[in-house]
C-alpha cells in the first residue's frame, strides 16, 4: 500500500521533514516514490513552515494512498491557511 507520510531528515536537534508517498513497507527515511513536500517545525520569521504540491498530493489520494496521521494534521492546517 503506498502511503503519504513525512521522512526525517535535518541535522541534530534541527528536525527538517520531507513529505513523501513510499510504500508502506519501506522504512521511515528510506526509499520513497516521490517527495510531495516538506515541513519545517523550526521555521523562524519569513520562512516558509510547510509546503505541499496539491496537484501530486490529490493525485495520490486518488488512486488510493492513505495518509499518515501527522500529515493529514499538516494538510489541514495548509488548506485552512490557504483559504
């Protein structure tokens, strides 16, 4: 099954997340598909916390991909800043 969800990456104590559609049998900061985005949870000042390519991400879902948890979360609160 393939699945949207965020692989780690950044230095120590500096988190930087990729937002990814892998196969769900793949490890966390393995091989993946294709990178949707990222999210930032240290983002400061005029840097941009959370980006995601809506087109790639609808496409996903449509033929199937399920998204994790904390990724659904972060695409809410992108829609809802968009809006």
């Amino acid at each position: 099954m393939v699945v949207i969800r965020l692989a780690r990456g950044g230095a120590k104590k500096r988190p930087f997340f990729n937002i990814v559609a892998t196969d769900s049998r793949n490890r966390r900061d393995g091989r993946f598909i294709e990178r949707i985005g990222f999210y930032n949870p240290v983002a400061a000042g005029a840097e941009e916390p959370v980006r995601i390519a809506q087109d790639r991400l609808t496409y996903w879902q449509g033929i199937g991909a399920q998204l994790s948890p904390t990724v659904a979360r972060l695409v809410n609160q992108a829609g809802k800043k968009a809006a």
